[in-house]
C-alpha cells in the first residue's frame, strides 16, 4: 500500500510518500534548509508556515523523489489535529481535494499519533503496548501506547514543555533562541552538580505530571543575582539545568514503565536528541530492564512520513474519511473506545 | 489604570488573573508583556481558572504551539503568544486575526512585537521585582479596556488614578 502523507499543524509544510507503513520513498519538509541539496533543488525557497504557497511543491516534490505519481497512490494520509486550525485546513483541504479528484481514500491523523508512529518507520521498533515519552517544544507527556489509535496519556506538562525550558533558559544565558542545542552542547564540559537547582514535580503526589516552568525561573534568579555566568560557569549551569531536566524525565519514565509494568519505551520529539536525555534513559533501562527506542532525529521533528505511517494503519483497518473531514485545533487523543 | 501593583508569589499572580476574568466578555483582548519568567502563561492560567475552563484542561504555554484555545468556561478563550513569530506575514498564514475576531476572550503574549491587538485593548505589563515578586500593571486603550482596568483596580484594590 502506498500513501501519501500531509502535514501543516503548526510550523512544518510536508509531504512523504511511505510504503506498506513502513518503507519512506520520499520525505519533503518544506522549511529543511538542506532541501535543495537533499532533493536536487527543484523546490524553491519557502517561507516559513506559508502553508499555501508550500503544498503543492512538497507534494509535487514527494512524489518526483519517489518515482511515483497519483496513480499510483491508494490512500492519503492527513493530519487533522490537534494544532493552528489555519494551518490545519491548508493539508487537510488539499488531501481532501486530491482524494475526490483522484477517487483515493482520505483519512485524519490526530498529530501525536504520527510522532509515536515515527518509530514504526525503522527497522527495531516497540512491541504493543510500550510506555512513550513525547518531549519536543511544544509537548512533554507520557503515554502508554496499547496499539495503533489506542492512546492513554498517563502525564503531561502542566505549563511548559521541556524543549521550551531548554530554549527559553538558553536565552536567559545570552546563548540566543532557540538555543537547547547549544545547551547540550556546553553541557558536555560543564559540572552538573556545580549548582543546585528544583527538581519540579518530583513528590509522590504530583504523580506523572510535569512542570518546567519553576526551573526556568530558578535559572533566571540566579542570572538575576549572581550575572551572567561565562566560561566555566556557564558550561557549569548549562550542564546543572540540563542534569536536572533530565533527572525529572527519566525519573517519571521509569515510574510510568513499572506502574503500567512495561519493558519497551520510546522516546520521541525534537528533544529525543538531546544527549543527557538519550543517555539517561539507556542507563536507567539497563537498571530496570526496559529497553529504549528513539527514532532518527528528522523523523523526531514534525514531518509527514510519520503522519503516513500513522495513516497507513487507519487504511487498514478500512478506515475512510468523507467529504465532511475538518480540521480540529482541538482533537482529542485517539483511544481504543474511539478507534 | 493599575499601576505597580505588587504580587508577592505565584500565586497572587494567578489571583490576579483569576479576578481579571470576573470582568471579562466576549470581545476583551488582553495585550501581555513581561520579560521571559515574568508570569505571563501564569496570569493567563489565572485567567481561565475565573473563567471556569476545567481543572482538568491544562493550560499550558503557547510559545510553540502559537495558539491554544480553551472552551468549557464561561466564555471560549484563545491563548496566543507573539515570541516565535519573526514576520508580519505569518500572522497571516496562522489566521490570528480571525482567531481574535471570533474569540471570546482573548489574551496575547509578547503583544509588542506586531501590532496585532484591536483598538480597544488592555495591556498588562508584569515586571520582576525578585525572586518570586512581581508588579502588575494595566492600562486601558480605549472605553471597554479603561472599564476593565478599573474594574480589576478595584478587585485588586490597587491605586486608580
């Protein structure tokens, strides 16, 4: 089976062309500044979020890099939500449009469904049902993925997601926006016991609930109070910030994991490639017998082979979205109950 | 006009929002500034907790997702926040000024960076004055925005002028 995936909830316009759910033959996102040289320059330069100018050229692009045409596509995949109902409408109306022209089923993805189906597009993915740890910029929760379209979020963020506090703290330090990349990066070479800092959400009581937002102005205290840091101490409060977000995520990991009593968990999001993440997972699964998935980092950022993969499964199942799909800002997550 | 009004902890800057929604109809928009930590996603937490949203809806920080929205309260609200958006184009793309014009309650973060907010607006400005210290102020800009300043004032029991 091969469909055709489409992507526009928030910054990303993307198109992919994925087999049997699992082979990508193409995957065009429109803001990739490397898309020239990626794909042999034939999409030209694109504005960012301008979902409408963006659509056909990544579709058109998809489907060149592939080999393939819309004759050969037997569904198309969309996502339908959660996100800017503006932006939704721009992919959703062009599968729509696509799908009746060329009499080929259509159907909705709900966002986070494609990010948990990333995984599915690589060679060792997770048994069902597997723990999830979503962290990008802008999401932090932890589900428990029974199978495709059977979501359960067991805990989220409650104010920001954990890629935000990683930006927004690079900022506070002078080191631009967004910066979480370069916190890593100085975090190799700091101390990440140099300074004490919350570890938020971490009594009993707050359960698999997050919050980074008090971590984020624990940092701007300290800015406040002692300057700047540079040299050493920055490497310093990079490396201590970094620690402690991380001791938090792996910490309601492995709660999450020995509650639901599960022994694969993936991880995904554009933060899944942050280093003391990765590493912090791997070292708490070797202790308590869990075994780590984390998708490439392309496919950790939003992009429209996940979204197909995701799809694909829907088509399956017979799944077929009429004339009347719409995009919803707002879509619940899809739970078996639903499904 | 509110001017310097002190809140002394998070949670009396999530009062103050919470105050501010008991005054709230449909059409308010809410211009907010605030350097990052201020309290601007907290104030607006406060916001939808007057308004009724549900316990269980999280409200968290648009920074990423650029607009949430939250229905279940006494009026629909929409959440926006202005800081990843480097052009005046994209407001466009995103569709703000529909999303402004439909909403119930609106409240806008990083509001100075475009001029997106419609004639009659209030802004808050929120300034860290310490560790967990923060002033609030309001200033109305035009007749709906200055009624809700002063209505908040008196809630709040701050200064009018």
């Amino acid at each position: 089976m091969l469909v055709l995936g489409l992507e526009s909830s928030c910054d990303e316009t993307a198109a992919a062309i994925v087999e049997d759910g699992h082979r990508v033959l193409s995957d065009i996102i429109a803001s990739q500044v490397d898309v020239h040289a990626r794909y042999g320059g034939v999409v030209p330069e694109l504005a960012s979020r301008a979902h409408v100018a963006n659509v056909v050229p990544v579709i058109e692009q998809a489907l060149n890099d592939a080999g393939v045409t819309l004759d050969d596509i037997d569904g198309i995949a969309v996502t339908q939500g959660p996100g800017l109902i503006g932006a939704l409408l721009v992919a959703l109306q062009t599968a729509k449009a696509i799908g009746y022209a060329r009499n080929i089923p259509v159907v909705g993805v709900h966002h986070l469904e494609g990010h948990l189906s990333a995984i599915r597009l690589e060679d060792d993915y997770p048994p069902y049902p597997h723990i999830a740890l979503v962290v990008s910029g802008g999401h932090t929760s932890l589900m428990r993925v029974d199978g495709p379209g059977a979501l359960v979020e067991l805990g989220a963020t409650r104010d920001d997601a954990a890629g935000e506090a990683f930006d927004k703290v690079a900022k506070l330090l002078g080191l631009g926006y967004p910066g979480g990349a370069v916190v890593d990066k100085l975090a190799q070479t700091g101390d990440p016991t140099a300074y004490s800092l919350p570890r938020p959400m971490t009594k009993p009581e707050t359960k698999l609930e997050f919050s980074f937002s008090g971590l984020k102005t624990a940092v701007l205290n300290l800015v406040r109070q002692q300057g700047l840091p540079e040299g050493q101490a920055l490497a310093d409060l990079c490396a201590s910030f970094q620690a402690t977000v991380v001791e938090v995520l792996v910490r309601k990991t492995r709660k999450a994991a020995k509650q639901e009593g599960l022994k694969h968990v993936q991880v995904c999001g554009g933060v899944a490639a942050n280093s003391g993440i990765r590493a912090g997972l791997r070292e708490a699964g070797e202790k308590d017998g869990f075994r780590v998935y984390v998708p490439p980092p392309i496919r950790c950022t939003d992009n429209a082979a996940m979204i197909a993969a995701a799809g694909t499964y829907q088509l399956e199942r017979g799944e077929r979205a009429g004339m009347d799909l719409n995009a919803n800002s707002g879509l619940p997550l899809p739970s078996e109950t639903s499904a | 006009m509110i001017e310097q009004h002190p809140c002394n902890g998070p949670e009396a800057t999530f009062e103050a929002g919470r105050m501010l929604a008991e005054i709230l109809r449909a059409g308010d928009v809410i211009g907010l500034m605030g350097d990052l930590g201020a309290g601007k996603t907290l104030l607006t937490q406060g916001i939808a907790a007057g308004l009724g949203v549900p316990e269980s809806v999280r409200v968290t920080s648009p920074t990423f997702s650029l607009i949430n929205e939250y229905a279940g309260g006494r009026l629909p609200m929409v959440h926006v926040d202005l800081y990843r958006i480097e052009a005046e184009a994209e407001l466009e793309h995103i569709g703000l000024e529909e999303m402004l014009d439909n909403a119930g309650v609106s409240s806008v973060e990083w509001c100075e960076r475009f001029p997106v907010l419609p004639d009659d607006h209030l802004i808050v400005r929120i300034e860290i004055a310490g560790e967990t210290q923060r002033t609030l102020s309001a200033t109305g800009n035009g007749p709906r925005s200055t009624e809700v300043a002063a209505k908040w004032a008196a809630l709040l029991g701050a200064t009018l002028r």
